[in-house]
C-alpha cells in the first residue's frame, strides 16, 4: 500500500541524511515507525494479559513458603574460584 506524505525540503533533506549515515532509507524509517505505532497497542494488550494471568495465577512456594534464599542457590558456585579467560 502507498502513503503520500507531505513534509517540508529541509526536514526530508536532514532525514535523508540521517538515513544514509545509518545505512537505510527513509522509507524503511517511517515504515519501522509506523509497524511499531501500530503495534504498540497489541503490545499493551500483550501485557495487560500477562498482568491478568499472573495475577490469578493460583501458584505458591507451598504452605511454608519459601524456604531458601538467592545466597543458598548460589553458595556453591560463589565458593568456586572464578574462572580466568
């Protein structure tokens, strides 16, 4: 499909420029950030959904909760002498 937008010399001219000194177009610009404008609300929904699962999750660290902390996963790889590259 084609879009016919109006944008003065001088702006087109500094956004062409921009453009080739990051190896694209200006098309492929405003096409990027138009798939992102348009996206942006499945995004939210995408979240929004998440949120909603999460919090009706019915999942637990069991009756007594959680009983170890960061430090116990990761005391035996921090007793480990670090590795050298």
């Amino acid at each position: 499909m084609n879009l016919t937008v109006t944008i003065d010399d001088e702006t087109l001219r500094r956004a062409r420029i921009r453009a080739l000194g990051q190896g694209t177009s200006v098309n492929a610009v405003v096409r990027q950030f138009l798939e992102s404008y348009a996206g942006a609300e499945k995004e939210q929904e995408a979240r929004s959904r998440l949120v909603r699962l999460a919090r009706a999750s019915q999942a637990t660290s069991g009756k007594a909760g959680r009983s170890w902390s960061r430090e116990d996963l990761y005391a035996e790889r921090l007793r480990r002498p670090r590795r050298t590259r």
